[in-house]
C-alpha cells in the first residue's frame, strides 16, 4: 500500500470513528430509512445455509451481520472494519441482542489484508463501503482469496443515475442535503461533505466491472432508484 493510500485509509477510520455514535441515526436520515430495506435484498442474493460463513466488511455497527442473521438462521456471521468505536457498538448491540456469540464475531482489520485462511468463506458483503477503499483491486483480490470457489460477493453502493434531470436532482441532494441532515444527526458537517464527495468521484459500475472479472469474478449488476444504487453481485469462478 502506498504512503498516499495509508494518509486516505487514516483518514476514512478518524472520520468514521468520528460520527460512530450518531451514525445509525444519520444512515436514518439521509435515506429516510430505506437503507435496511436495500440491505435485506442484498442479502437475499445469498441464500446461505446453516453452518456456511459470512464475512460482512466495512461493517460499521453491524446492520447487515444482524440482517443477515434473521434472514438465513443458524449461519457464521464475521463483521470487519477499520473503525474501533464502530466495532464496539456492533458489540455493544450484539451483547443486547441475545444472539449466541458463537455465531457472529465483530473485530477491527483491513479489508485489504484480511486475518483469514484462503477460500474460508461462502459469501462476502459490503454495504455502502467500497467507495471509502481507495484500491479496488486489491480489495477484490482480498475477497477473491477468502472465498470458496462459485462464492458469492455481494456489494451495495451509490450510484450515478444516467437520466439528466434525476442527475441534477440528486446533486443538489447530495451537495446541499446531505450535509445539513448529516449535521443534524451527528454535529459533524465534514463527515457528511466527504460522504458526498465520495460518492460524485466513486467509479463507474463498467469500471467496477472490470476490476471484478480481472480478479476472478463473475460479475452481475442490478440497479434500485432509478440508478441511486447499484448491487453488485460478483461470483467466484
């Protein structure tokens, strides 16, 4: 990893670590709460079975891992992110949830290096994280080594919708919106501004594409909200 990538990816966890408290309250916000329902149809792309692993990167306090574990009961569960105080309220809800801690396990680590053995999952989630990684190859080759072979990654993230009138729409939304209800939830305008920022210079879904097949990927690509989001869905070959 490049010095300038190490600067971004401190960068990114300071500012999470920042909003941490206050960040399932703006996710509430700027989605006006559709942001667990785009989550749940991610993870129906799945169709785990009791006793296969899931691994749930930029998982900041943990929404998908407890999706995940109504939806598909008696599965592994392991949520990753950079963010220390985002992992302590995933821990924190966790130990409030009466779900066995045998089956879910939340810990601080990079998604480019990852502390597990190759091909020791059977899916990989990401939910609005992707465009917070600076190098996308590489987080695409560090998914493609945990995974078995045909195991599916599944990545939600902001998109650019190619109709012109919903584009402006949605730059003034995101310019000028998103800040303020940010600020609203968390006293935090810069984190909310980098938010927007990120999406405006976050890849093209043919980029993102290219990254996944040359990792080894079979990629698919749905869109929700008339282009707002994309759902990657990537299988190992």
């Amino acid at each position: 990893m490049t010095v300038q990538n190490d600067l971004n990816q401190k960068k990114v966890r300071d500012l999470f670590s920042a909003i941490a408290d206050s960040y399932d309250l703006g996710n509430q916000i700027i989605s006006f709460g559709t942001h667990i329902h785009f989550k749940k149809k991610a993870l129906m792309e799945l169709n785990l079975k009791p006793g296969q692993r899931l691994l749930d990167l930029c998982t900041g306090t943990g929404d998908l891992i407890f999706l995940s574990l109504q939806l598909f009961p008696g599965i592994i569960a392991v949520g990753v992110d950079l963010s220390e105080q985002m992992i302590e309220i995933a821990n924190s809800r966790l130990n409030n949830s009466g779900i066995l801690k045998s089956r879910v396990e939340f810990m601080v680590a990079d998604a480019l290096n990852l502390p597990f053995e190759d091909e020791s999952f059977e899916a990989v989630t990401t939910a609005f994280g992707l465009r917070n990684i600076d190098d996308k190859a590489g987080y695409f080759n560090e998914v493609n080594r945990i995974l078995k072979p045909q195991g599916r990654l599944v990545v939600l993230e902001f998109s650019n919708p190619e109709d012109a009138l919903l584009k402006h729409a949605y730059a003034f939304y995101l310019r000028h919106l998103v800040p303020i209800l940010g600020y609203l939830a968390s006293k935090n305008l810069s984190a909310y501004k980098y938010l927007t920022e990120s999406i405006f210079n976050y890849p093209r879904a043919h980029q993102i594409e290219r990254i996944a097949v040359e990792a080894g990927f079979i990629f698919e690509l749905k869109k929700f909200l008339s282009g707002f989001l994309s759902l990657y869905i990537c299988t190992k070959k």
